[in-house]
C-alpha cells in the first residue's frame, strides 16, 4: 500500500468529505475499504481507533475527518506532504 491511504467506507458521510478535502488538494491516495471484522482490527491495531475514515498522509497517521481538517486549516497537513 502507498503512504497515502484512507480506511474507509463509501456509506460514510466523513469519508466522503475526506475524499473531497484530500482531491481538493490534490493529494492521491489509496482506499482501503473497511468490511469485516479482520479490517476492523487492522484499523484498531494501526491507529487505536475503531472509526473511519483513518486518513495517512506520507505514512502519518493523520486521524479521522476533523483531524484531517484540522491539519489543513493549521498548516499540518502541508508539513506532512512536505516530509
């Protein structure tokens, strides 16, 4: 997987305007589609959260929708994408 990917689920409303911010943006990036038990425990394990989206930028951890949004607002997410 790249290093920049979402955990996700298109029935999500925040994943949603995750997928806008991060295009907004231009930023590419990989969907992981959080479907079944084993996904979840995957996202639980990588980020200690058992929500989506879980946004990573460059391999950050990023965290969910606010987080990202968050990032952007503050000049995080431009210190991310820069390394």
């Amino acid at each position: 997987m790249g290093k920049n990917f979402i955990y996700c689920s298109d029935a999500c409303p925040f994943c949603q305007r995750a997928y806008q911010l991060l295009e907004r943006k231009g930023i590419l990036y990989q969907k992981k589609y959080v479907k079944n038990q084993n996904d979840w425990d995957e996202v639980m394990e990588k980020t200690g959260r058992t929500t989506v989206p879980q946004v990573f930028i460059n391999g950050t951890h990023v965290g969910g929708f606010d987080d990202l949004s968050a990032a952007e607002q503050s000049g995080k997410l431009g210190e991310i994408l820069n390394g």
